[in-house]
C-alpha cells in the first residue's frame, strides 16, 4: 500500500503528540493523540461539547483521529496542495495553534493579503519561492509566538524540541531549490558554450598549421588562436575550481 503525504506528515505530527493526557494548566483539557475533548465533542456532534465524557477520548482509535486530521487540519489549510516539507510545517502549525492563525502567519511571509485562507494568490506565491526558505521562516515565527504565550513557562520546552523536531523532518522532505537548480543548469551551459567557442578556436588555428584559409578568422594567426583557445579552457577549469572551494 502506497502511503500518501498526508500519511508521512500524520506519524510525524503524532510522534509528538502522544496518548491520552489531561493536564490541569492544558486549556485544551483531556486531549488523545493531539484531539481535545472539544474537537472530538464536535466531530462526533455532541453539543453542549462537555456532555462528551472524558472515557470517549481516552477510548479514541487512530483511525478516528486520522479522519479528524485530516478533515479539520490537512484540508483546512491546502496542506495537499503545498510542497513536501511545507506541508508538514504549515499542517503541525495548524495542529498545534490553529488553522487560521498557521495560515496568516504564513501569508505574512509571502507578504499576500491575510485573511486565514489559503486560496490561488497565496498558492501563486508559494510556487514562486523557495520551499525549505518558507519552512525554515515559518518555524522561527511560529517559535516567536509560542514564547508570548503565557503557559510558555509550562510547556516551552517541549514546544521547543518540537517545532525543531518538525524543522529538521520538513527541511528533509523539501524539494531542491528550483531558483538554484536554474542557476546550475544555466551555468552549466554557459560553460559549454565557452568550451565550444574554445574548440572552434583551436580547430581553426590546426587548420591554418595544415594550410587551410578561414577568410572570417583571418587577421588571426594560428599560433595565436590556439593559445588563446587554451588558455579559454585553463581559465575555465581554474575558476570552476575556485568556485568548488568557495
């Protein structure tokens, strides 16, 4: 069975989130898997939310809690729709404070209109930059926020390891940077154009050695152009070399 993005991003956001908890300074109360007896409350439409008794979240599957996941943080914030590693960031933001905030956070960054959703301008801009930049940003203002909470004395630390941990897993799922891909491949065909002027050059200067006439490249000596042929392809080769060591 072939495992989806969203699969690969669920066991990392639930590598954090762990069992049943209920921590007294937690607003979220009792809380499985990362789903507070509120979310679960209205998943399953139990109004009012506390008539949910705390032995069902304890009892919640993973299955369930998948479904939830999905439906109320992968979908709510297009995680489908970004590139790999993006999609882990933005979704464990969303998991952690919030869809709506996740997203503005987000739209800040790419400097579009914020308003929580992320629909094609905030996609457009998306394409348009790098995706471990866009990871590497998001956790450090998701880190900001998180410290201006008042129960950062409480759970902090753990906030902490957490955003690194899902920093480290993003940027590992990132595509390389498609800017520096671009850079290469335009490099790399500069540099073939300047081998093959190079070598046309050198066949032009053997060509005179041999008594053969090129009316354009006349003026030219042959033992001129075959110098400068070769030293067109040493200095080639040493600033690819410079380049190398940078």
């Amino acid at each position: 069975m072939v495992r989806t993005r969203f699969d690969l991003c669920l066991d990392e956001v639930l590598r954090h989130e762990g069992g049943y908890v209920d921590h007294r300074q937690d607003p979220g109360g009792a809380t499985n898997m990362g789903i507070t007896r509120k979310t679960l409350a209205r998943w399953r439409q139990v109004s009012p939310w506390w008539k949910l008794p705390k032995s069902a979240v304890r009892g919640l599957k993973r299955a369930e809690a998948a479904r939830i996941y999905r439906a109320s943080y992968w979908n709510a914030v297009r995680a489908g729709d970004l590139p790999a590693g993006l999609d882990l960031a933005l979704f464990d933001f969303a998991v952690n404070s919030g869809p709506g905030r996740a997203v503005r956070t987000l739209q800040v960054l790419l400097g579009v209109a914020v308003d929580g959703v992320v629909g094609p301008l905030t996609l457009g801009a998306i394409r348009s930059r790098s995706a471990a930049a866009l990871v590497s940003s998001l956790c450090d203002r998701r880190l900001g926020f998180l410290g201006r909470l008042s129960t950062f004395s409480v759970f902090g630390r753990g906030w902490t390891a957490r955003v690194a941990a899902i920093r480290a897993a993003a940027l590992a799922m990132a595509p390389a940077d498609p800017l520096h891909h671009r850079s290469t491949e335009l490099t790399l065909f500069s540099g073939y154009k300047t081998y093959i002027v190079a070598a046309f050059m050198l066949l032009a200067g053997l060509a005179q050695v041999l008594g053969i006439e090129l009316p354009a490249l006349d003026g030219n000596s042959a033992g001129h152009l075959i110098m400068e042929a070769l030293a067109v392809i040493f200095l080639r080769k040493g600033l690819k070399a410079d380049i190398g060591r940078a």
